[in-house]
C-alpha cells in the first residue's frame, strides 16, 4: 500500500537499513563491526541503493563511523567501487540527530531531537526516500510510527552479544517484501511496516 498525501503524490519512506549478525546485532560487545566487510557484489548493490535516497538521517555513531566517506575517493588505495559510492554519499542530504554533539563538519546538518511532526512534513515533501542508521535512532523513529521498512543484510555470524538491531524490543506486523542471497552467505531481507 502506497502512503498518499492530499495532492495524489506518493510519500517519500523512512527506511531503516542495517548489517546484523545472525543473532541480531549490529555490532559486537567491542563496538567492532568488521565482520561486516561486503564482498564487491554487495557493496555495488549498496552503490545503487543509494540512488534510492537522498537524504540519510544518522545517529552521533554512524556519522563518526560514515565520515569515512566524505574524502574516501580520493584516496588512491581504494577499489573504484568503494570511490564510486563516496561520490554518490557526498551528493546526499546527511541529518544527525544528537543531544551531546556541539557542531559537526562535512556538510552534514545537526538536529538536537527527533520532531515527529517535522519528520512527518519531510515525508510529504518532494524528494526520494530516506534511510535511517543507528539502531536507537531507528527505536525513536519507530515508536513514533515514522518508520516504512526495514532492511536487513543478515551475515553468517553469531557474535553471542553487543548492540542489538532493535534495542527496544522486537518489531510486530512485518510483511516481507524482497529477498536476496549474496556471496559470502549474506542474505537481504526487506521487511514492510504494517500500520
């Protein structure tokens, strides 16, 4: 079911997208998430998704962990699919939301709390859809009803603990929409919302 505004135009959806371990988490006890590395074909997949979106809404840790990306093509060691994506990301809207970051640099705008209603007015704006990194942030969105789907990218691990994908509990009423297998054992599941 597609979400209509009063004017007939298909709102744009709030998309949570993550790497998670066979057990749930998206990170391991240390914080580390190496063990998401993706194979070439996964990450040029992860290239052409981005073509979907053009706003990404990030909590304080993944902004850390994405500005990698900012400069990443200039850099001559890396493989030219990993450049490619850098210049896809920069070209992004990128939004944090952070009670505890004072400035942030790299283009990126900082946002102190999550405003559902000024969420809400995103979504009925013109543009692509938008994804959602960090797994509180993810929570927030969800407990507001702000969220339309879920992606998963399941990795052949079990890290026996460290930050869940939903930390506040378990998401009901999900319909599954596409699967894919990749190489290396990755699974994509995407999961929509139902209301």
């Amino acid at each position: 079911m597609s979400f209509i505004t009063e004017n007939s135009t298909p709102m744009r959806k709030i998309i949570y997208a993550e790497s998670v371990s066979l057990d749930g988490f998206i990170e391991d006890e240390q914080g580390n998430i190496d063990w998401t590395t993706p194979s070439e074909e996964l990450h040029q997949h992860f290239n052409d998704r981005e073509n979907e979106f053009d706003t990404h809404l990030y909590g304080r840790k993944v902004y850390n962990t994405m500005l990698f990306w900012h400069d990443a093509d200039q850099n001559p060691d890396l493989q030219e699919y990993m450049k490619a994506y850098a210049r896809i990301w920069r070209r992004q809207q990128k939004i944090v939301f952070s009670t505890t970051l004072k400035t942030i640099e790299n283009g990126f705008e900082l946002k102190n709390a999550v405003d559902p209603q000024e969420i809400t007015e995103w979504k009925k704006s013109p543009g692509k859809n938008m994804m959602v990194g960090g797994a509180n942030l993810a929570s927030t969105f969800f407990d507001h009803g702000l969220l339309d789907e879920v992606h998963m990218y399941i990795y052949p691990v079990l890290l026996g603990g460290g930050k869940p994908m939903f930390p506040s509990g378990d998401l009901n009423n999900l319909d599954l929409i596409e699967s894919k297998q990749f190489p290396g054992g990755v699974i994509m599941r995407k999961y929509r919302i139902q209301r």
